[in-house]
C-alpha cells in the first residue's frame, strides 16, 4: 500500500513538472532547435541518469561490503601506543 501510494505520488510529481515545463517551452514562442541542440540535450539527460545510477549502485556496494564501517571505527585522534 505505501509502495503503491509512494509511486503515485512520484508519478503526479513528474506528470506535473513535465506538463509545466512542456507549457512554458510553448509560451516562449516558436524555438526551433537544430539537430545538434537536441543531441546535446539527449546526451546530457542520459548521461546525468546514468552518472546518479552508478553513483547509486557505488554507494549500495560501500554499504554492503563493510566499507562505511571501517571508516566509523577508524579514530584519528586515537593514541596508537
């Protein structure tokens, strides 16, 4: 049920702010993109979902490998006699 609840909240989120965006680039007027503008956004939008899903996948790793733990136990300030 909150899974649910949870992604259709995401859903509005993102149906709402593409509809505005999509408003808003109608509301300027005509923007004629060339071929070389739309590349650059494409590459850019993909580029940023895969940079956050390794960045993800990378931080899930460090959480399940122990990693984050050996920082937490590690005191500088620690006399090392």
């Amino acid at each position: 049920m909150k899974q649910g609840l949870l992604i259709f909240c995401f859903s509005v989120v993102g149906t709402v702010t593409a509809s505005v965006g999509f408003y808003i680039w109608q509301m300027l007027g005509p923007i004629s993109l060339s071929i070389h503008g739309w590349l650059a956004i494409i590459v850019g939008v993909v580029s940023s979902f895969l940079l956050g899903g390794g960045l993800m996948a990378l931080s899930f790793h460090s959480a399940k490998s122990g990693y984050d733990a050996k920082v937490a136990e590690y005191d500088p300030f620690q006399s090392s006699k």
